[in-house]
C-alpha cells in the first residue's frame, strides 16, 4: 500500500448568496449559470463525503480511507473519525447572514450540533468589501437581544475591512458574517453547524430563512474583545489547538522536500507545479485546488511557476 498525493471531487453548493468567482478566478468546473456559494474540497461529513479523483483509490471517501489507513493518513496513532478538517473555497457574491458557532462548552449545553472553530484566507475582494467579526466592545446580551427585534443587529458588530492576503480566525462563539464581493479559502473543525441571528430580510423560494436565534444567544461568547481576534498576513496565520495554517511562496524553478510522519494539506492560491516520488506517479495541481498529502508520503513538490499556498496540519 502507497498513499500518495490525493485530489478529491469538489462537492459545490448552490446558495442565494453564491456567485461566479469560483469558476471565473479559480478554475472551478460548474456549469456558467449556476451561482455557487461554496466548493467543499475536503470532507468527511455525514451527508458530505469528498470523493478521491487520482490514482488506485479513484472512487473512494476520505471517510472510507482514513477507515483504513487513520494512522498512515494523519500521522497519528489512534486516530478517531471524522476527519479534523473541513476545507471549503468561499464565494460571497451577497452578504451572508449574520451568525454564529458553537464552542464545546455550548454544544454540551444546547444538547445538540457539533463546534466549530475556522479561519477565513481571503483570496480576492471587489472594491470596500467587508466583514463583520465580533461585537462591538461592551455589547450586552441584552442589547444584542433587543437589537435582533429592531432589526439592526449588524450595527453592533465589528466591520472590518479586508483585502487579499489576510487570514482572519474564528473561534467559536464568536458572531460573524461575510460581506458581498470576498472570495475565501475556509479552513475548519469538521462541522457544518450553524446558528442564523439575522439574513438582512432575504427570502429563499418566497419565504425567509429559517433563523435558530435561541441556540445562538446561547453559542455568542459575549466576553470576547475584538483585541481577542487578530488578523495575520504572513508565515504563520493560525495555531490554534484544532489546526495550524502557514502561508508559503514559492518562485519559479524551486522544490520543497515533504517527510514522513506528517500529514499536510494545502491550497493552491495561486501557480502550479508537481509533486513527485518515488514510489507513485507525479500529480500536477495549479491553483483552486486542494491536496492531501498523507503522512507516510515522502516526495517532493516542484514549482513551475510562482506560488501561493496555504498548508494545513493537525
């Protein structure tokens, strides 16, 4: 048995917010009409399971092969499933609704969904685009409560403008939306657990969105100060207790050597090259795509071109 290099089958998600900067900057093969919201490159869900595209192990899940290969795949002895990533490419063509996350701590008390913690890499922006991350200092649960049946929730949260190349890290807890015009790598806990507060009065086949505004009140850490979520934009962007993230450049005619014991992902920014090895056929990548390199992987990637990428670990 050779673990090699693995591409996996986008999982693309149709969204009232999507747009077309995942095909149009990316690369992404949907069809030219479709506005898609969120390509999930890396998942091991329970109604999500990205499937390999590349070599002997075509056809299977990340599920199926961390199944059978947990501790040659992470790195790590006793590995317990679901995967600890859940990669998603982001493109918010509209606002996303304002909501939150839950931490551990809320999840045991709502009885109910799993936390989730992510950062957001932000690829490309379209002129004044936005975030909201956070609350204002010395928000109450009160005046957030209050502001929900007003209607003007978003007024007290943080907006925080942004530009390609900043990471921005969530905790959960933390209420958040993301603006119109921002496409974003989203590196997360394995979760798609979501609590809406408010989606600006939009409404979805002729009726609004379902909104969870009891759990969420219940999931806001209402203690966290902005100070308490910085933004990085270089070398180290994340390390946190569920994940690291690094930035990398790479110039034209380089290589970097990958060792065992290891498991890596990374987004490609942008450029392309291949990595290379003994044991396995080349895979080539450019950018848009995500690659999972198992830790018992030893090769090297060779950089055709000038490259931008995000590399994962555990």
């Amino acid at each position: 048995m050779n673990l090699y290099p693995l591409k996996f089958k986008p999982i693309y998600k149709e969204l009232i917010w999507g747009g077309y900067k995942l095909r149009n900057i990316l690369g992404k093969d949907f069809p030219a009409d479709k506005k898609i919201g969120e390509s999930w490159e890396l998942a091991d869900l329970p109604n999500d399971k990205t499937v390999v595209i590349n070599g002997e192990f075509a056809g299977k899940t990340l599920s199926e092969l961390l199944q059978k290969y947990p501790e040659e795949l992470t790195g790590k002895k006793n590995y317990n499933p679901p995967f600890g990533l859940l990669i998603k490419l982001i493109d918010a063509a509209k606002v996303l609704s304002v909501q939150v996350h839950p931490d551990s701590e809320a999840v045991k008390r709502l009885k109910t969904g799993t936390p989730k913690t992510e950062c957001w890499y932000i690829i490309d922006t379209e002129a004044n685009a936005c975030i909201y991350k956070g609350l204002k200092a010395g928000t109450t649960k009160e005046q957030f409560i209050q502001s929900i049946k007003n209607g003007t929730c978003a007024e007290l949260l943080n907006k925080v403008s942004v530009k390609p190349g900043q990471c921005h890290f969530l905790p959960g807890g933390t209420v958040h939306a993301i603006g119109a015009g921002i496409l974003i790598a989203e590196i997360q806990t394995p979760s798609d657990t979501t609590f809406r507060v408010f989606d600006w009065n939009r409404l979805e086949n002729g009726k609004p969105r379902q909104l969870h505004i009891e759990q969420a009140l219940e999931s806001i850490n209402f203690d966290r100060k902005a100070e308490d979520l910085p933004v990085t934009a270089g070398g180290r962007l994340v390390d946190s207790e569920f994940f690291k993230v690094d930035k990398i450049t790479a110039h034209a005619g380089t290589s970097r050597q990958i060792s065992e014991g290891i498991m890596e992902v990374i987004i490609i920014i942008r450029g392309g090259g291949r990595i290379i090895s003994e044991d396995s056929q080349a895979v080539d990548f450019t950018k848009g795509q995500t690659i999972l390199l198992p830790a018992v992987f030893k090769g090297e990637i060779l950089f055709e071109s000038l490259t931008e990428y995000l590399l994962t670990t555990l």
